[in-house]
C-alpha cells in the first residue's frame, strides 16, 4: 500500500509546522522521518494517520484520496512511544481490543481472534506472557504488545511514533533489528518518526529530513549519508567538522578562517564539510594542504580512537582515526600534530559557521 502526500500544509494558530510537504512512500517500504524537535515530522505521521487535519493538501493511500476519512476509517496502525497500553487489560485483550470493538458484522469469530492474537504474540516473541498484565512486562516488551496490538486490525500501513524513545540505549538497540526483521517478514508499508540518526540508519529502507516543516532530501541510508543534498543534512547526520575553503591558482585550500595566502590568487569558494574519519594524521607536514594542530583531548575506547584538535587559530575539530594508526603515531596529549583533509564537500551556499 503506497502513501503519496501532495502539499500537505498545517498550521498552529501563528506556528506553521508543515510548509507544502509533498512525499510519496512506496508499498512494502520501511521509511524514517528524521529531524530535530520542531521539524515537523510528528505532525507529518498524525495527519496521515488521520489524528490532525491539514490546512491544505492531501493523502493518498493505495491510489484512494483518504483526507475526508475519519482515522477509523484510513486502516491505519499507530504504535505511540509510550505504548498507551491498557493497565486492567492482559497482553492477551490488549492485542484482541481491536478486533472485539468492531461492529459484529465485520468482527471475527471468538476462535478466529484467539487464533491471530497468539500467532501475533509468537511472532513478538511472547507468546508465554498472553496472560500478564502491562505492569508485569518491561518497556521493551511493551512496545513490543503495542505493535502486536497495530497488526492485529490488518492496517494498510503502520505508523510509529518514536516507537524506542521511552527505552534505555541498550533495549533500543535490541528493537530496533528485531522491528527490521519483522518488517522483512510482514511487508506492511511502514513509516516510523525518529530524532535519532542512528536508529533511522540502520533501520530504515529510505530517510526523509526535515528542518522547520520542510523535506531537506530523501534517499537511502547511504545516499543521505555519503551524499548528502544541503549543509542541515551533512550537520544533522553524524559529527561533522566544518572549514573554510577558498581556491588558488585552481587549487583547493581548506583553511580555519577566510585569511588569503598572500598571493593575491585566492577565491573564497564556501564552507567545507569534513567528518571525523575524513582526515589523515601525521607527525610532520606532508604536503601544503595539511593543516597544523595541537592534541587536546583522547577517548581511545573502543575501536576508533577520537582525538580533539585544536587549530592554529583556535578553533576545535574532532578527528577518528583506527587504533592502529593511534599506536604507531604514539600519539598523546598536546602533541604537535598536521591533518590533511581527505574527503571535503564543499557548500557555496552561505552558512554560518
């Protein structure tokens, strides 16, 4: 069941939320909306979900215009972050509650809803706590009753309102893989709301971003990852070291600050977007583009050591570089150090550094 958003306006009172989104969402796909507090993504999900009216625009779900539907009516899941579960109710009538409150001319028959409620709680692994209650379960097992409880109507599509955001790091992580392999079994077309990068990367089949109630870009982890279309998503998606970048004689410079070498050649071409990994580390100056600095910091835990850097001119840059290449430098606190940029993207558009 595809999802085609066209020019979806929404306003709150003087606040506009939502400025002319349009978003088409394939059928079978697994898509994030990502972006801070105030982008607008929450409002995006509760509009196609029916749970907000739109100030213009519509939604289209499976080639059908459903904006005059009621949220009873559009088929849809919705799994809230804090579960929203029922307190007197076991996991058991907290899943079947869907299919009991339909009009009996459309409700299964009592073996039928037995029998796709215990299949749903197979599928999510708790099949053997059917007759606990929500204050006798984790919040992973939880959320994991909540999304049973959204399957269980057959929606046309599931929406998840930061569906991890309640849990501790550690659960998150453990949901977050098993809800894609769910997806690759179920299929059902599904769009989850997110602030965090990391959880939109590793789950999701396409990322939409959104700053102040626009779509920044959309495209596959890797694809807003590696490429990303505007300096919000580059500064958004990860750490990120930002430089200025003039050329001369056709040669990029990347320097701290707009000052000119002094041939009278150089033209400011804008801002450069380097991420931590992007660096090469040396003791002494290989090459003209390498970019003196000072060691202030070291985190060598885990697997990438993170070093802080504080430039000529003052200004600090994170740098990672592998334990290997930290042991063989013997590198430790305020060394003299250069860095040479190796992947640069530069933006000609203003941004403030």
């Amino acid at each position: 069941m595809s999802i085609v958003v066209n020019n979806i306006t929404k306003e709150f009172g003087n606040f506009v939320a939502l400025r002319d989104v349009s978003l088409e969402i394939p059928s079978g796909g697994l898509m994030a909306l990502l972006g801070p507090s105030g982008s607008g993504k929450t409002t995006l999900l509760r509009i196609i979900a029916g749970l907000e009216v739109p100030n213009a625009g519509s939604i289209v779900i499976d080639g059908e215009d459903i904006s005059t539907q009621s949220a009873r009516d559009r088929s849809v899941g919705f799994v809230f972050q804090h579960y929203a579960l029922f307190k007197h109710m076991s996991v058991f009538e907290n899943v079947a509650f869907g299919l009991r409150v339909r009009p009996r001319t459309t409700r299964p028959a009592k073996s039928e809803i037995q029998d796709r409620v215990m299949t749903l709680l197979k599928l999510v692994q708790l099949e053997h706590m059917a007759h606990r209650y929500p204050s006798q379960l984790s919040g992973g097992q939880r959320q994991r009753v909540a999304l049973s409880r959204a399957l269980a109507v057959e929606p046309k599509v599931l929406l998840l309102d930061e569906p991890f955001g309640a849990l501790d790091a550690k659960v998150r992580k453990e949901l977050r893989r098993w809800l894609r392999r769910l997806h690759d079994e179920l299929h059902v077309t599904s769009v989850f709301v997110t602030h965090d990068q990391e959880e939109a990367l590793e789950v999701a089949d396409q990322i939409v971003v959104m700053s102040q109630g626009r779509i920044e870009q959309v495209g596959s982890p890797e694809e807003v990852y590696h490429h990303p279309a505007t300096p919000f998503v580059y500064h958004f998606l990860g750490d990120v070291n930002l430089f200025h970048v003039r050329y001369e004689d056709g040669a990029m410079v990347v320097t701290e600050h707009n000052g000119h070498s002094g041939n009278g050649h150089a033209k400011d071409a804008g801002v450069g977007f380097v991420r931590p990994h992007g660096f090469e580390i040396t003791r002494l100056a290989e090459s003209d583009k390498a970019i003196p600095a000072r060691i202030v910091h070291i985190n060598a835990a885990g697997p990438y050591v993170k070093l802080e850097l504080a430039g000529e001119q003052g200004g600090l840059f994170q740098v990672s570089v592998t334990q290997e290449t930290y042991k063989g430098l013997a590198l430790k606190r305020s060394d003299d150090v250069f860095v040479t940029p190796r992947e640069v993207r530069v933006f000609e558009h203003d941004y403030a550094i």
